[in-house]
C-alpha cells in the first residue's frame, strides 16, 4: 500500500469501525407509534415497569427519573420505577450500567446479552430487547452503559427518539404526543465518543444570562446549574466551563459542584481561572495584588484552598496563571516566572490531594500570548492536557504537528461562537454558520485534537443548534462528513418542528447565519455595504426579507404549540437580523438622499426610525412570550458601537431631513454611479449591457421637490426596451432598460435615453456588446470584472488518494472548496498533478489583477511562509500567493471583520477570448470560496460582484449557466 493510500486509509478507518460497531447509525430511530407485531411494547395500555440496580450512581437514577418524566409527557402515562425484586413480569425495562446492576449482568455472563463492544469503553450505551431474558420473563428492553455516563446517555437518547427534544425546556420545543410507544429489536448504539471531553463555556453573560437568571433563579445557583447540567448530558455532553464574570461556582453555591458531580458534569474553571478558583473570588477573598512575584505566598494558600474544596469532585484543574481581569501578566520574564508558576502550582495538586500531580487531570490553555511563550520553547509535563484555543473568531490558532509523537495528556480545543474583544465583541445572535464549524473543527480532530473540545456558548441561548452540532460532532465526527451538513440541519429541524416544514426552516436556519457571518451585526453601519455597485445594498435587504416572509408564514402555519419555540429558534433571529440590516441600508439611503437633494429623504429619515423601533418590538416579543419565561434574555445591545466594546445603551443611528422647493425638481442617478444629474458634468453611462450577463439596467427618476414631478423618457433604438417611457411621481421611480438581442444589430456598440421634465433633460448613454461573431465559452467578462463561486469550477485534477471537496454553503456568497484529506506530505502538495481549473473568456488584453477569496483561516502550523496558492493563466508560470505575508493585528482584524482574505496576484492577458485559470492549494487547510478577476472596471463593494454566467456555445446553441 502507498504511503498516501495508507493515509487515507487511516482517515476512514474510523468510518468503517462506526459501521461495524453501531449497528444502527445516529440518526435512525428504534422508536415506533405503531406495532407490527415485532415491535416491543414500551407503552401500550400502560407504561412498563423500569427497574434499576441497589447500587446504581446516583447521576443515574436522576436521568432515569427524568426518563420516566418523559414518559409520561409523551404519553400521559408514568412508568414504575424501582430496584430490582427476585419477581418481574412478563416485560420488563432494566435500566443501569455494567456491575451495578445485578440482572444485567446475569444477562451478560449467561451469554444472552452481549457487551463485548462497551465493555470497558467510555461513556458507551447499548440499547437491546433481549427475548426470554429470564424464566417467566418473556422479553426485557435493556438499556445500559458502560460507565455511568453510559447509562445517563443511553435513557437521553431513548427520551429525545420518543420525542423529547433535549431543548424541551430551553427552547420550549413541544414534545410530540403518542398514545404508544414501540421499539424496534435491532441492536442499538452511537458507539464510543470520539471527543473524551465535550462541553459548554457559559461567558460574557451580561446583561442578558445575569438579568435572566437573576430573575428566574436568583441567580447562577443550583436551580440554574440543574437546567444546565440536564441539557448539557441530553445533548451527550460532559463538562462545563461555568460563568465566571462575577460569578464563582463554588462560593456563589455549594450545591453547584455537588450536584455537578452527582449528575455527571466534569467541572472545570475557565483558561484564566487557576486551580478551580473563579476569578470573581480573589476580588472577595485575596488578599493584596494578582502578582506571583510580589504575593507568591498568598496566591498559593488560595490556591490550596481551591483544590481542598474540590475534594473527590469529577474535574480537571487548569494551570497557569494570565494577568488580572484576563489580561497578559507583565512582559518581562514570562516564560520563566510561568514555568515556576506551573511547578508550584503542580506541587500543591500534589500536597493537597495526597498523591502523585499526574493522577489529576489538568489542563494548560495556550490562550493568546500563552501560545507565544509555548511557541518559543516553554513546555509542561507530558500528562497535562495542551488546551489549544481559536482567534476568538472560529478560527484555530495551532494545531499538533501530525508527526510529533503523541502526547499522555493529549490536545483539547477551546473554540468561540461568542467573544468580548477587538475587533469588536459579537454577543447578540448566532453568526456561526455550521460548515465553518465543520471545517474547522473537522481541521482540530484530524489533526488529534480529541482530549477535550469546550466552546464559548455566550448566554447559552440563542446558540441552541451551533450548540447541537458542536457536541454532536464532537461525538462522532465521522457520522458528518461535510456533504451531511445539510442533512443535519434538516434532520434537527425535523426534531423540533415535525417533518411538513422541517426542509424550509432548515434553509432559514442555514442561511440567515450565512447572511449574519458574512458581517457580524455589531460590526454594521450605514457604510457596510455599497448602495451603487451591483445593487449590494439591495440585494442584501432582499434576501434578509425574504427569509422574514418565509419566517412569518411558517410562524403562521404551525401549530400554537409550537409558535413559542420557533420564535426563539427561527423567527426572532431571521426577523431580528433582517430588520438590523434593512435598518443600516434604510439609514445609508436616507444621508445619500439628502446630499440629493430627493424629496424622499424624509420618508427615509422616518423608515429607518421605524425600523429602530421595530428592533425593540421584537425583542419586547421575545420578552413577553410564555408569560415571560425568556425575559431579558435578548437584552443585549447592538446598535451603535463605536469601537470594540457594547454601548451600554441602544441608540438611532443618525439620520437627516431637509427642506423642499415647493416646485418640482428632476433628478436622476444611474446604476453604477454615486454621481446625479443634472447636478454632475459628467456624462451619465450605465454599465454595459450583454446577451451573457445582467439582462437589464435601470436608473432612478427621482423628484427635488415639493410638487409631482412629470416626466418622459425617449430613445432611438427600437431594441431597447423600458418598465416605462412616462409618468408622474411624488418622490421617485425606478426605470428598468432591457435590450431584445432578436431586434439589436450585430454592430451595435449602444444607444442613449433622454429624460425631460419641463426645461430640465437628462441624457444618459446605454453601451452594450452584441459578441457577434465570437465564439464565446466560459466565465464571461463583463463591466471589466469576471467573478467565479469557488465550487463552479470547469474541471479539477487530483491525485490518487487525494479531493478537491466542496463545503456547501460556506461562503459568504456560494460553496467553498479545500483539499482533502487535511493532513497530507509535501512532497504531495509539491505535485503539480493536481488543481482546479477555470475557464474564462475576456474581452481586452493586458494586465489582469486576479482576487482570490478565502477563509481566514490562521497559519495554525506556524510555517514561514504561511498557507499558499499557485494561480496561473493558461501555461504561464503560476504567481505565489501566501495567506499570511502579513501576518499583523490589523490585518487580522480586517480578515475577521470581513470573514474573508483576499489574495490578489497580477497577470498578462496576451490576446482576447478564451483562457484557463489555474489554482493549486500548496497546503492544507485552504478554503476558496470565491475569485474575481479584475479586468480594468471592478468597483468597491464588500461582497464583490455576483457570479459572471458561463457561457458554452454549443452547436445547437448557447447554453447560459
């Protein structure tokens, strides 16, 4: 076998084992409403009796309690549940894990039950109906674990297959009524976690968590932490990082790590937050300065205090030590005062504890600068789990070097969907579309990242399926490759609201967080999007109302039970974001109008506070649902930034009014022109018109004035065609030109329109390109841009063992292609067997400057000369183009503001027509999303232009895609 084969055996060889282990694969239900006659009957006329061991873990018995709860919301009927007796009947539920339950495990040695492949396993279940099971039992539905989280999983999955969704109390998500439950016979089991540790990181909670909690719970207590610790182990997970802004878990209430460790929740304090002491309690109880060389002996009795309380609790102690608030410690002697820190801090795990330091877990997080000094040389011992973190963007820093010799600790990943920080904090609503978190995540646990997995979850809500699918994943990453992503949001809308609208609520989910990740809502303004080039702004606007309308018509069809929920999930963030955004382009429109002078102004002026307000109606919806349940929870603010940090309070973005003539005043502005007339000396041109690209152009007539303004439009061109030739109006219309290209000469090169009213005309030039004669195939130019989604390429190379793979939908405006598998030798990257490929068609020759757009993902293997792409045209020598030349704060800023990096590289175009461009990925971890060709006429936009058509002329015609 060849080495590359070999690595791609590697690769899938996680697939094959989950195919062989499982039996049934995640995602399949055992659960019927109906018996065929080979089903077993879990609720029939009555609910079966549950039984469980003497000596079962007490975590377990509350999952089971809640299991036997979610009987009875299902069905309206409880079943008994109890320790086992020497009497069962006929059928029978035996709930517990492996030892600790007594039939069980007489199942097992009588060979009628067999456990080979959880035994000894981590947090594995098996689901199985056993038939004659005992003398005088007839059949027993087994549910059972391998350790008690096992156990705990098993009665979870079994609950949510019922129809209890595990956001049943967070979401308010209706659980689905049956008279009977039935369950198929088929073996049953997700196999065992590819992550060990999966969990949540409750951060940056004010105002909208604290407010929330504060007035539901009284707090982050134990009544809070119970909801949870219940929905963290239903979606299979195991460990939290708890709020930590002013909070102490422990000392806030002793019930929190008590009842953390009963359920099963591995505790663990945050990257900062030294050996389980919050942060919050050196603020109540350290005594003198945040400053080991200054206050060593302080610092350590506190720590010794926190690893005392911890006591037997299940947790994994973080080491190191930041400077005071999350900030960097002094700068001078890091490294070495840090390694002391470690030391010390290692040798009171030890004291307290009573036993060798390698028998506690602990993590070390290479947080921020903390990298920096792991990059220059600092090490910890081999059983300390290396925390690696993203940019606080979704974007991994470092990642193990593949080759490197494994670690006894292993690799954890800290990763964000919610930051306070530069360039500017985004707390408000879920921008993190599933695909990037697939790609990256996908990056970590190829590369052996698979200790623990925590991500920042901000208020917890409005994260619910980023949440979903980060646990999820983090269980079984093979069970979703990229081209499943789809299918798994599909198939969690189908959870929550039913299989007749869960496709359309699905593409809401999947693409307003595309629409929110292309600029997170904090870093919006007046000035994001262009209101001339390529009617950006608009078509903006238009997709966000579009998902509005289709919000409000789902929200309209459902069922009253389920309104509340979808509100939450679907309907208040697709509305919410779509308001903001047509907010700003309403707010844009209203300052360009003034300087116009267009009686609309006002209107606009008006529209946008409107739409102020519209933002606070809908977050009062929020707030007042269910009586109340989720108030304040979307109190975050979001309008108004003026630099990194929240404005503590809301404000209307400025907006202006004028004062009118009480005549009427003609006024035109043309696409493409920032420019009016009859205000401007330049000519007024549209862009040109082709058969191939934007069929039609339009220009706005627009009044200055009090009075209706009346106004024609002429031309002497019979092929072209216009919405229309005359009219009156009181602020503006727009006029829409087309050409009939059956009526248009050959050599027609374009025409112009004049518009009157009174004395005043205006005349503005309509160029066009017939192509006659030319045999035109691929990408056409036109308006001096050519722009290609990344995954429309015309044909790609790949070696054997290698892919050029399409992400569907990641991109800010199409599919994104990367190389697979992600962790490949040089010596195969070097190959120039492989590549994508693009044929183009331009009109002029010359210099071209080619725009590739990627993802910003970060040189996370801190190479010299970053990630790299070869682009060439045609057989020219490719140009280098690296995605970390420069590597600065401020370029990152932009990279992640924007969500993209945009390589540029020149070339020569020797003569018009046809050409082939060339991309090949000189490293893994690439992702294309998008390239534009800039001819000579590629206008500032933020989204760049719409995708060119390509064109392949055929003979039995044009074929246009």
């Amino acid at each position: 076998m060849s080495e590359i084969n070999f690595r791609i055996y590697v690769y899938m060889l996680p697939v094959i084992v989950l195919c062989f282990f499982t039996g049934i694969l995640h995602g399949q239900s055992l659960v019927s409403a109906e018996d065929n006659g080979d089903k077993f009957p879990l609720v029939g006329e009555k609910a079966l009796p549950v039984y469980i061991g003497a000596h079962e873990d007490p975590g377990v018995v509350r999952a089971l309690k809640n299991f036997g709860e979610d009987v009875f919301r299902v069905t309206g009927k409880s079943p008994e549940i109890s320790e086992i007796t020497d009497k069962l009947p006929s059928r029978v539920v035996l709930a517990g894990t492996l030892g600790n339950n007594a039939w069980i495990d007489r199942l097992v040695a009588e060979g009628k039950l067999r456990v080979n492949d959880i035994a000894g396993q981590w947090e594995t279940f098996l689901i199985q109906v056993v038939d004659h099971p005992f003398e005088g039992v007839d059949q027993a539905l087994v549910i059972t674990g391998s350790d008690k989280r096992g156990t705990i999983f098993g009665l979870y999955d079994l609950s949510e297959q019922i129809g209890v969704s595990p956001w049943y109390w967070w979401a308010d998500v209706p659980v689905r009524k049956k008279q009977h439950i039935y369950l198929g016979k088929e073996r049953y089991s997700h196999g065992t976690p590819a992550v060990k540790y999966r969990g949540i990181f409750i951060n940056d909670e004010a105002p909208a968590l604290s407010g929330w909690a504060h007035e539901k719970f009284g707090g982050f207590n134990h009544k809070f932490y119970e909801k949870v610790f219940e929905l963290i182990l239903r979606l299979k997970g195991n460990f939290l990082w708890p709020a930590m802004w002013g909070r102490a878990f422990y000392d806030d209430d002793p019930l929190n790590a008590t009842l953390a460790d009963e359920y099963g929740i591995v505790v663990s304090t945050s990257h900062h937050e030294p050996l389980m002491r919050a942060h919050a309690e050196w603020s109540r109880y350290g005594k003198g300065a945040w400053n080991y060389e200054t206050n060593k002996a302080a610092l350590q009795d506190f720590w010794k205090e926190g690893i005392a309380r911890m006591g037997a609790n299940e947790s994994i102690v973080t080491l190191g030590m930041r400077g005071d608030g999350d900030e960097p410690m002094s700068e001078e002697n890091n490294i070495a005062l840090l390694e002391k820190i470690i030391d010390d801090q290692r040798k009171i795990i030890s004291d307290v504890t009573g036993k060798p330091a390698e028998e506690t877990l602990q993590v070390w997080t290479l947080y921020k600068e903390v990298q920096e000094y792991y990059d220059k040389g600092m090490r910890v011992p081999d059983d300390v789990t290396l925390f690696l973190c993203d940019d606080n963007w979704g974007n991994v820093r470092k990642l193990p070097d593949p080759y490197a010799a494994p670690r006894k600790g292993g690799y954890g990943m800290y990763y964000h969907f919610d930051y306070v920080g530069g360039p500017r904090n985004y707390k408000w609503l879920n921008t993190n579309p599933i695909p990037r978190i697939w790609e990256q995540m996908n990056l970590t646990y190829r590369h052996g990242v698979d200790r623990i997995w925590v991500v920042n979850v901000g208020d917890i809500k409005p994260m619910e399926l980023p949440v979903s699918f980060f646990l999820d994943y983090a269980w079984s990453p093979d069970n979703w490759p990229a081209e499943r992503i789809g299918e798994y949001v599909e198939s969690w809308s189908e959870r929550q609201f039913g299989p007749e609208y869960a496709a359309e609520i699905s593409e809401l989910l999947s693409l307003y967080t595309k629409y929110n990740s292309r600029r997170k809502p904090e870093l919006l303004d007046a000035d994001t999007y262009s209101l001339v080039d390529y009617r950006e702004a608009e078509r903006v606007v238009e997709d966000y109302n579009r998902l509005a309308e289709k919000a409000d018509r789902i929200h309209e069809a459902l069922p009253e039970s389920y309104k509340d929920a979808f509100y939450q999930l679907v309907a208040f963030p697709v509305k919410a974001c779509a308001n903001l955004n047509e907010l700003y382009v309403t707010v844009a429109k209203n300052r360009w109008y003034a300087k116009q002078g267009r009686a609309t102004t006002n209107a606009m002026a008006k529209r946008a506070k409107a739409l102020y307000r519209k933002d606070e109606e809908l977050t009062e919806a929020y707030h007042t649902m269910g009586d109340g349940k989720w108030n304040h929870m979307m109190s975050q603010t979001h309008i108004g930034y003026t630099y990194w940090q929240q404005p503590e309070k809301q404000s209307m973005p400025k907006v202006e009014e004028i004062k009118l003539s009480r005549k009427s005043g003609l006024g035109v502005a043309v696409e493409g022109s920032s420019s009016w007339w009859p205000e401007a000396r330049k000519k007024a041109v549209l862009p040109e018109i082709t058969p191939y690209q934007t069929g039609r152009r339009y220009l706005d007539i627009f009044n200055r004035g009090q009075k209706k303004l009346k106004y024609s439009i002429t031309s002497n061109a019979a092929w072209l065609t216009l919405s229309s030739t005359e009219g009156e109006t009181e602020g503006e219309e727009r006029i829409w030109l087309a050409v009939d290209w059956d009526k248009i000469p050959a050599d027609a090169t374009g025409t112009s329109v004049v518009i009157r009213s009174g004395k005043e005309k205006v005349e503005v030039a309509v160029p066009v390109r017939t192509y006659s004669g030319q045999n035109v195939n691929g990408f056409i130019e036109q308006n001096g841009y050519i722009a290609m989604e990344a995954a429309h390429f015309t044909a790609k190379k790949e070696l054997t063992g290698t892919q050029y793979g399409i992400i569907p939908d990641l991109g800010r405006t199409g599919s994104a292609v990367t190389l697979y598998p992600v962790i490949l030798d040089r010596e195969v990257l070097n190959n120039e067997g492989h590549g994508l490929e693009y044929r183009i068609y331009v009109n002029t020759p010359g210099t071209i400057k080619i725009h590739t757009l990627v993802s910003p993902t970060l040189n996370y293997q801190n190479s010299e000369a970053g990630k790299r792409l070869a682009v060439s045209l045609d057989d020219d020598p490719p140009e280098i183009v690296s995605m970390h030349s420069e590597n600065d704060g401020r370029q990152w800023g932009k990279w992640v503001a924007d969500n993209i990096n945009t390589l540029v590289s020149e070339h020569q175009i020797k003569t018009p027509g046809e050409h082939i461009l060339r991309v090949r990925m000189l490293d893994t971890g690439i992702v294309l999303q998008k390239i534009i060709i800039d001819t000579g006429g590629l206008k500032p936009s933020y989204l760049g232009p719409e995708e060119s058509r390509f064109v392949i002329e055929e003979q039995e015609g044009i074929h246009v895609k």
